[in-house]
C-alpha cells in the first residue's frame, strides 16, 4: 500500500470545519503562490498524519445518526442532515439546494447507516458528475487483497463510488473489507451472491436466498444496490432478435429464473418488502438495466425502453417507501441516439438520478473501450446524466487489473469534467483555467500538480526533457526553443500594448474602425 | 521495418479493378465463412507481395495525369477523373456524387501531380470521416529514419493523411523520404521551412523566401499546405486578454512578423500568387486557424472568429483559381461550443471541408489529451467535420514516439467511425454488427480480427486466458463460466423461442396484450 498512500504528487491534504465535521480538499500549492482546492475522493489514505490500518478499518465520520429514517424522508421534512450539510461543502452550493434536490429525488446520497467510514458525496444532475469505478474477483482471477488495494487506487484518482461485482469465493469477507476501509458508497449487486448461495444455478434461486442476501448485505453496510427488477417475463420475447441478446449478468439470471419457471420475476412481486428493507438502513437503489444494449445494433430498441417504463413504475413505490434512488442506463449507443436515453429517463423516472455504463459509442475497439466510452459518457453526462459507471480498456475481454483500474478513472474523470464545463458548473472551470495559465507561464511543476495525473504528465515530459532547469524552461520538446508559439506570444504581448497605445489617438479618430474593426 | 510490413492479424489486402486501377482492401476473413472489406490506408506495407524498398520509393499509381488542372477544375468540367472513381471505389459512394462533391468544393482529393505514389483519398462531409496524424522532427528529438517509420506505422493504423511537421535540420530530406514512400497524402506547414531559411528569425521572414519555400514543397510533391493567412495585423491585438494568447506556431510567427513590421500578413497580401503556385500542381490548401483557442477559457471568442471570417474570405479568392480549399479548425472547446464552430465554418467558408484538432475538451488532463479530445473530435465530425487530426498523449508535453502515434491514430479511428455512425454512413454499422455478432457467438478470434487493433484486443485477453481453447470458450475472465450472461443468453434463445411459439395461440387469443403487450 506504500506507492498509494502518499499525497498525490504538488498536493496536500486540507480539511475545512464544518459543523464540527471535517470535509476534505486536495490542496494544490503553485509557485505563483496561489493555490487552488479541489475535490477530493481519496480518503484518509492521502493524508500524511492519517493512521491507517486495514484490520482495523477506517475512523467513522463524527455525527452519524442510525435511526432517523432516509436521507429522501429527512429531507422532504425540511432537515437539512449532517450528510447533506457536508457534501454542500464539498460541492459548494448551498446546503438548501443539496436538500430541495434530495426531497425531489433528483439526487441521492448514499450512506447506509452501517458505514459510517464513508465520507458523504451526492449524485445528481445539479451537482458535480460522479464516477464509479467497478472492482471485484471473479471465479477465474483476482485475490481479495487486491481488490481492496484497487478501491484504494480507484478513489486515488478521482472514483466517487466503487461497486463490488464479485462473483467468486469469499465474497462476504472481501466485500467487509471493502467497506470497513472505503472512504467511498460501496455498491453491489445482490444477485450475484445470491446465485453462489445456491450453487450457481439460475433456476434455484428464491425470494427467500435473495431477501437474505440484501439483509446480511444491508447490515455489512453496502450502500446502493443494483436491482434488476425491470426485467419482467413480458420483456424477454423482446430480446430475441437481438445482435447480442442479454448482456447484464443480473437481467440474464433473472431472465432464466423467468422462463424457467415461467413467472413473474421475484423482484417485481416483492418490490415493496424490499423497500422495506433498504429504508430501514438508508440503502439506495440502482434500479438496473437488464435489458441494457451490448451493441449498436441493439441500442434504443423496444426491450431497452420497455424496461425502462419499468423502472419508472418503480421508482414511485421506492419514493413512497422513502428509499432514494438512482437509475442505470446503457451500454452501447451510437452518439445520435445518446440524448434520447436522458430524457426519457428523466420523464419516465421522475428524474431520478440517471447512473450510465458509458455508453460505448462503437463495438469495434475493443482494448480501447474506456475511450469509445469516454466519448458517450461525456455526452450523456452533459445531456444530464448524474454519474457514470467507468469502462476500462479490458473491458469485453478480461478483469481490470491497476493499470486498468487508474486507466478507466482517468478516462472518466475527463469525461465528467468535460461535462462539468458544458454545464457551467460553478467551479469547474478554475482548474482549467489554472492548469492554462501555468502552461502558458512555463510553470511546469504547476501544470503537472494541476493535471489529472501529476505523475504521467511530468514522466511524459521528462522522458525528453528530464533536468530540472527544463521546468521552467520557455519552451518544450515538442517545437524545440526557436519555435516554441507561446514563447513568442508572450513575447508579443508587450509590443502587442505598445502598438495598441501608440495607436490609440489613431484609433480613436477613425471610430476605432481601421485597426480593431471586429471589436467595435 | 518487418514487424510493420506484415499484414494485420486476421486480415488481408485484396485488390478491386476499377478502370484498371487496383483499389486496395483489407479483407477480414471470419471462421464463419463469411468475410468483411474495410477501408484500407496502409498501402502496400500491409501486402506481403509487393517489394517495399524505401530508397527507392513506391511505385507511382497508374492512370496519373498531371498537367490537366486541379481535381476541382476537373469536377466543375463535369469530368470524373481517375481519382474520383478510385475514391469512390473506396467509399463505396457513386462517382457522379463524388464528382459532384468536388465541383461544389464540399470535398477536395488531395494529390499533387507530383506525388504519384499516393492512393487517392477524399476529406468531404459526405465520406467516411478521415484522420491525419502529425509527425516530424524537432530541433530537440527525433531522426529522420524514425520519422519515416512513423508514417507508415501511422497509415497502418489507419491515419487517412499525415503532416511533416519537421522544424529541425534536414526538413528537405526527411519530407523527400516520407513523400516518395507515403501511400497517403502528405501535408506540411511551409513557414517552418522558411523560417529555417531564415535563421529562425520571423522578422527576417519575406514573401520571396516564403514563395520559394512553397515551389520547393510543390514540386517534391506535397498535397496540401497549411497556410496562416488568416492571421491578419488587426487580428492580433484580440488576442491580448486571452489565456493562452496565440498557441500556432505558424500563428504566432505570422503575428510576430506583422507587429515587427507593422505590415500586413504577406500571406494575406500575396494569396493570390500563392493560389496561382498551388494550381499549377493541385495542391490542397489548408487554411490554418493561427488563433485557435489554446485553451477552455479562449475557445469561440473574437479572435478566433475575425479569423474565420478572413478564411472566408480567402475560401473564395482559392475556389476562383481552382483551388482546392479546406479550413482549419480548433483547439481547445468546451463541449457545448462545439458546434457553433461547425456552423460558423460552413456558413463563413462556402461549406469548404472542415478540418480539426480535436477540439479538447478540457485542459486539466495533460498525457491524456488522446481522449481529451477523441470526445470533441467525435462531436465535432457528427457535426460535419471532415478530417480530424489527432492529438496524441504526449500532447503539450513532448513529441509522439511510436507507441503514443498509435495510441493517437487509435483514439482518432474511434471518433470518426462513432460520427460515421452518427451520421449514417452507408457501410459504417456493417463492422460493429460484425464483430458483436462474433461477440456474441463466442468467435474471440474473429472478434480480435474486426477490432482496430486486433493484437492488443487479443494480449489483454490471453493476459488472464491465455489457452488457444479459450479462444472459443463460451465465457471470458470477466464473469467465469458460471456468470456469463452472453452464454446464458444464448442458452436461453432456445427457450424463448419454445415459450413463443407455445404461447402464440394463446398471445392471439388476447390481441398479443398479455405476453408482449409492448409489441403490439
């Protein structure tokens, strides 16, 4: 854990008392001076002065309370909680907006009572785009040690979230290990543990083995859970034509349990005594996608939007039961039919907060996918999508491994943030600014603090130019000193002012119409 | 050079006759029987027949005539040439349109009579969207062998055009080998050169010096130029508030000679001259944008456009001589500035090809600018660029090695066959289905032989499974045998077909409402 717990390279760990609470900041000192904070996920783990030990877990956060109902029913009561007090810090808006969107159910924050390791953020369209990063072993790979060691690298670079997908022996213990150390909501989905308890065969599986799951998970402390109760026995047929069928683990199981038995799913029958559950411990819903695309082909079609309908039904007997949720979204979808998954989502579900796969724009790249997805994330985040589920470059071929893992958060944090600033979201656009400036000045430890991965930027730079005089030097290796473009701007600019005074009188006379005719 | 003059794995080159022309193809030929032809840049690198010897150069393409104008004096004639039939085989589009196209100057083909070696290309919103790479070596790094295997490590990626944007010594020489083996057209930026004439002095720049450069390119045989005509004396001092002032290097040494001279741009007030040279050869101007916004907080301002409408300007004086014309485009855009640079260009440039760098998207992530701006190039093609040249990760930090020009090509394919998706290009979706219906049947290889990068897709998979039986296992490492939803899909096909086909008199009985009530 050594290379992972230091502070992230030009950045300290700052907090800021709120209520009693400290809310954490990455702090990014420049040498002009100035210093820029900005969010961050990465938990105590950053924090030079933090104790950290994974057999004993993270510290809880002051102020939890465990028996107040939901955020959603607190909220709609006009409190505004600790949780909700802290992420308007984090954001910064005020915590009267994090509670309207909350009582709305435009937003959501997930904190189950069992985990108060974690450090509250909220997923919403009005707020910063969150990212989830997926981590877990299956039966073919991957130890427990390291899928913790994943979620502390994921959260390293920017994961607001992560899931446990596992599906291989030892879940109960990874996943306790995961969340007794996760500064971040833990997600999962149940079904998968279900389908071990009975041995892997779709067809054995019951309300009963699967109510227990959510219980034993529920009081580990999971935050959101994937349900995929949208994938009804009348949406199956739907499917068979389809290029690539069912892709989602949990529509697939489900989807067999159906035919098999021919009945209503048990997660549509026992929807409500689920809601029960997830309220009495503040868990949210991912209602999942089942149905969801595995390829353009697929995109948009009528199983995809059947179930969506679905879970728009749904999303209303959650709320009444005060359960917050959020809704997943696709998969692959060509870049013209992305907008359209928004906003139906938006209409059908009452606005909750939509929570997307990508979308991956083609199916021909697989090795790249966390950039065929990137460019779909990006424009339905901008559209108003509220997080985005990472896709690595193993994605359709293998598990993730690090490399992967801090690939495809990468890729995502540039797709939020590019979002970010389509949307004008208030601060997002300091750091470019910053990073900008810092370029243009020749400041280069700046620019590499300022950047997504300090680390990479300034190897990149250095493997042509590594002496230190070459970070402040006025150019790069990319034009070499005699071309270097903003070398000579900002040489220009004196003579730029220069010109402009002395020609000012001139100016003046002719209606300033000669020399700046496109700025009068 | 062997390990890139193989052909790419899974595939091979096929050759069509059309006029007696040889028109390449990369066949993928599929374990099922059946086969698909993809567009193909690589030239004859990719066929192990032909007898690559770089000190001799390619062989010149039949049927090249050179002292019969340009392409787009040709169309207008209502000729269809050689090189319209030979990209519309490529396309797949009829000639009549392509022909059609060029007339308009909606699309050029460019390919200076002197550079037979090339197979002709078109850049038109009408056509498959296309991708330049940079290369080219700097007064700092790089020789010219190595820059020489960049371009044909570029073109098999499938980079559509390349630039050599050598600045250091030997730019004659380096473009000389890169010309007489390019198979795709090669574009340059001659102010470098002629910068270079003159000591690396821009004030000692003249329009003799300059002319001289551009007859010295024309007749070694380069296809298109970009030229920062645009930057006009008025121009510069809208660039004085900016973040990041001018970031073109032609930008910026233009600028620096105008205010030294307190002139106006010689490109500017000799283009007529200049267009007179580039007609006597079909050179392709590519009207450089010299104040494209080098950052989030400069994109879309006055600067930017006063330089548009200057292009405009210069559009129509180039179609007049016969030119063929298109225009450079941004940057640094936030995503929802993009398509106002769309609009703009067409409406200002007489719907001129459009031809952009990315635009990126965000600048806080130096080393990932691949991705960056793989997003705004995608939105910005959908939109109706033409060609994008790509960024790689060393972008703002160093220049491209091999792995980083393939990296870039990578994310540039990606982005132009989403917005071909986009935009319903006729052949586009036939790859995707492709390789997910593989996907799907559990075919890995051909799934590896579809992808644009068939030797990664298959190191990632073979890292976790690595046994030549798992290439037709039913299952990937992701979710293990036991989880696999594609598998369990396919199980299930049999089933739901059974189910339907029971239930059918009964479906009918109820108008089709009770079982697929969102069919009917």
């Amino acid at each position: 854990m050594t290379d992972m717990c230091a502070p992230i390279t030009g950045s300290s760990k700052v907090y800021r008392d709120v209520d009693g609470m400290r809310v954490p900041f990455r702090r990014v000192e420049l040498t002009n001076g100035e210093h820029l904070d900005l969010y961050d996920t990465s938990g105590p783990y950053t924090d030079p002065e933090a104790d950290i030990d994974l057999s004993r877990g993270l510290q809880p956060r002051t102020r939890v309370v465990g028996d107040r109902g939901t955020q959603l029913q607190r909220a709609r009561a006009g409190e505004v909680t600790a949780e909700m007090a802290f992420v308007a810090a984090r954001e910064g808006i005020p915590p009267e907006v994090v509670r309207a969107e909350v009582a709305a159910g435009r937003a959501v924050i997930p904190a189950n009572h069992n985990h108060p390791e974690l450090e509250p953020m909220i997923i919403g369209k009005a707020f910063s785009v969150k990212v989830n990063a997926n981590i877990g072993n299956s039966a073919v790979t991957s130890s427990m040690a390291e899928e913790v060691d994943k979620m502390v690298w994921a959260t390293r670079w920017g994961a607001d979230t992560i899931m446990d997908l596992s599906t291989g022996r030892d879940i109960h213990l990874t996943r306790e290990w995961i969340l007794r150390n996760s500064p971040v909501p833990v997600g999962t989905v149940p079904i998968y543990q279900a389908l071990e308890k009975v041995g892997g065969d779709p067809t054995r599986l019951t309300w009963d083995v699967y109510r227990d799951t959510v219980v034993e998970q529920c009081e580990q402390g999971v935050d959101y859970m994937t349900v995929h109760a949208g994938v009804l026995l009348r949406h199956i047929p739907l499917t068979i034509d389809r290029v690539t069928g069912i892709v989602s683990r949990g529509g697939s199981i489900m989807a067999a349990w159906c035919l098999a038995h021919h009945t209503e799913s048990f997660l549509y029958t026992h929807f409500a005594e689920l809601c029960e559950i997830l309220a009495r411990y503040d868990v949210t819903f991912s209602l999942g996608d089942g149905l969801r695309p595995g390829s353009i082909a697929d995109a948009n079609d009528e199983a995809q939007f059947a179930e969506l309908r679905t879970l728009g039904e749904l999303t209303k007997i959650a709320k009444n039961h005060g359960v917050q949720v959020m809704i997943e979204g696709p998969g692959h979808v060509p870049m013209h039919k992305i907008v359209e998954n928004v906003r139906l989502e938006q209409e059908l579900c009452d606005d909750a907060p939509f929570y997307t796969l990508g979308p991956l724009t083609t199916d021909i790249a697989p090795a790249y996918d966390h950039i065929t997805s990137a460019i779909g994330a990006a424009m339905i985040a901008q559209a108003g999508t509220a997080m985005l589920c990472y896709v690595t470059p193993k994605e359709h071929l293998g598990l993730p491994d690090r490399k992967d893992v801090k690939d495809g958060v990468i890729a995502y944090k540039i797709a939020a943030h590019a979002a970010d600033l389509a949307k004008g979201h208030p601060r997002a656009q300091d750091r470019d600014d910053a990073l900008s400036k810092a370029r243009f000045e020749f400041r280069w430890h700046d620019q590499f603090a300022l950047s997504l991965d300090p680390d990479t930027a300034r190897d990149f730079h250095d493997e042509t130019l590594p002496a230190e005089p070459a970070k402040s030097a006025h150019f790069c290796s990319m034009c070499g000193p005699k071309f270097c473009s903003m070398r000579i701007t900002a040489d220009l600019k004196d003579s730029i002012r220069e010109a402009m005074d002395a020609k000012s009188a001139e100016f003046a006379e002719h209606g300033n119409r000669v020399y700046l005719p496109l700025t009068s």
